[in-house]
C-alpha cells in the first residue's frame, strides 16, 4: 500500500462506495463513468470504493464483463487528479466470491495500482468461518484487506465475536468497514479491535448508511484488567456517501476538528437524525433496500450527473413511493444537498 495512502486511511477521510454509469441499453457509459468519478474527486472525497455493492455486483457476470474495465477507468482518473494536484486517493477495489474468485480479483486491482481490497462474505453463506478466515489469510498475502460486515439484509451474515477477534491479528488487514446497520453487532467489532494487539494497525470505517454521523462522534471505550481500550470510526466508506459528497465532506471535515471537545454540539445530533432521514429516501428502506441503487442513481439524475437510473438488472429500479420521499427529504434538509456545487463543476469540468 502506498504510504500516502496507508496515512489517510488510518487518519480517515471520506470514501463514497461509488455507482456503475450505464447508458439506455444498459452498456457501459465511459464518458459518464469517468465524468461521475471526477466530481467525487473534485468534491474532496479522499478514496474511492470501486467495484462494490454500489458498482453492482453483476458487473463480474459472463457476458456483462466490467470488473477489470470499471476499475481500470476509476484508476486512470485518479492517476490524473493525483498527477494534476499531488494530492493523494485512496484507491479500494471491491473483491468477492470464493477464494479462487477472489484471488484472480485481487490480483487484477494489484496490476491496476490499488491500494487496498474490500473483502466481501456475501453469497458465502456455505463457507464456516474458520474458511472465510483463511480466505482473508489468502487475499492479504496479495494485497491489503479491508474485512467487511456486510448487512445481513443485502446477503451478509452474522459473525461471532470470536471471528473479529481472529481476523484483527491477521497481518494484511489493515481497515474494517462496519456496516451490519446494527448497534450490536457493530460493538462486537469495536471491541474486538479496541482490544487486539493490531489496534492501531487497523482503521475503522462506518458503513452503516443509518447511523453515520453518530458513529464518528462517538468513542467506544472498553475496560478488561483494570485497563481502558478505546476504538472510534476514523471515516466512513459508504453508498450513501455517493450522493451530496461535496458537503458531506466539508460536514466530516468539521466534524473531526470538533468531535474530541469535551461536549459534542447538539446541531451534530440534529444533522445525524436529517441525514439518516435521508438515507431511508436513498436507501428505500420501507421496502427493504429493493431501490437502493436506484436511489442513488436518481439523486445523481436529478444533479445531471448521471442520463438516467438504468441498472444492470432491468428489474431493479425506484419503489413506489420512492420519488415521493426523495423529494420530501429534499425540501426538508436543502443544507445537506450539493446542487449549486454540482452545477459548478459540470459547467467546469473538461474531459
């Protein structure tokens, strides 16, 4: 992993888990794809998540074909931001599937320059844990792993403390994204690292779309033999950060100057509830996340940064009544949107 980039990963940054830009006939829209990538690196975000949930998983499907060239575009531009800026991107490329699987897919980022993988368990449900173990042993001896708590509701599972125990002494993995949208299940991972003898090697990642903010507010602190461990989220790798990332990322940067005060203002508070509000719109979560995607894609048709919400899966597409409620959150939370910085960058931007 390039230092820069190990740096900023453990000092946490924001890193929008970022959508697959199709046209009408649901091929790949390149111009689009790159011309989406350059607003989330306009916007600040300090990594991308490539080729994960957001992405579409079907982009590794026989005939569709996308994972090496979604992830070989998202390389290339931010070769050319980080070459136009000197700034530097965290560049994270979703891996998933049974060990072979992912391997090959490890293998493919590491020949395109990315820094790390997000090592998916979704569709393991056959594998024990002992054999996701040793997975993860595999795919961090070719590249850095990021472990992954993957929402039980969107095909992850749940795992024993235990298994966070055993998966934060194994060398190579160097974050953890949280994200089983549940408080419990997410203090097994807070304590288990908080406790590991590889705690300050591993940075911690909310990606429970539901409870943002509020996670990186807050300090998990844990007593065992007279001695205090404490965890806290360093950023946030999430869908929900694909939308609106230009203020979420003055918001973050905020955030951190002021989240080691000795009281937390109440307007955090405020803003975690609004934004979780949002994320139900997004997210479609009174149908149980059937239009997740879609909901992601819409905000960014609404802004002009995508032609439409097609998906791979000519089925997936927004619920009912899920306009309804884009627009409602919308109108009731315009300070969270990013709609005149949007407009800027598309009246700039240059190819």
């Amino acid at each position: 992993m390039r230092p820069q980039a190990k740096e900023q990963l453990m000092n946490g940054t924001v890193i929008p888990a970022i959508p697959l830009v199709l046209h009408a006939d649901r091929t790949l829209d390149e111009a689009g794809q790159r011309r989406l990538i350059r607003y989330y690196l306009a916007a600040g975000a300090g990594g991308l998540a490539v080729a994960v949930h957001t992405t579409q998983f079907a982009i590794r499907d026989s005939g569709i074909d996308l994972f090496q060239p979604v992830l070989a575009i998202a390389a290339n531009e931010i070769s050319r931001f980080e070459e136009k800026t000197g700034r530097t991107v965290i560049r994270i490329a979703g891996v998933c599937g049974p060990r072979q699987q992912a391997e090959r897919e490890a293998e493919t980022a590491v020949s395109l320059g990315y820094d790390a993988v997000l090592l998916s368990p979704g569709g393991l449900s056959g594998h024990s844990e002992e054999q996701l173990l040793d997975r993860t042993e595999a795919i961090a001896r070719i590249a850095p792993v990021i472990g992954f708590y993957l929402q039980p509701a969107v095909g992850g599972r749940v795992f024993s403390f235990a298994y966070w125990q055993a998966l934060c002494e194994i060398e190579g993995v160097v974050a953890i994204k949280v994200a089983p949208f549940e408080r419990y299940l997410t203090l097994d991972v807070m304590r288990a690292v908080a406790l590991s003898s590889r705690s300050d090697k591993i940075a911690l990642y909310t990606g429970n779309d539901d409870h943002i903010l509020l996670d990186l507010l807050s300090e998990y602190t844990f007593t065992q033999d007279g001695r205090q461990f404490r965890a806290r989220f360093a950023g946030g790798l999430l869908g929900h950060w694909a939308v609106w990332t230009h203020t979420v990322v003055q918001l973050f940067e905020q955030l951190k100057r002021e989240r080691n005060q000795a009281s937390v203002a109440t307007h955090w508070l405020t803003l975690a509830n609004q934004m979780t509000d949002c994320n139900s719109a997004v997210f479609d979560t009174a149908n149980h996340y059937k239009g997740c995607i879609a909901g992601i894609h819409e905000i960014l048709r609404r802004q002009g940064l995508m032609e439409g919400i097609w998906t791979l899966d000519e089925e997936e597409t927004l619920s009912p009544g899920q306009v309804e409620e884009l627009d409602r959150v919308q109108r009731q939370y315009p300070h969270l949107l990013d709609d005149a910085f949007v407009k800027r960058f598309l009246a700039d931007d240059r190819p």
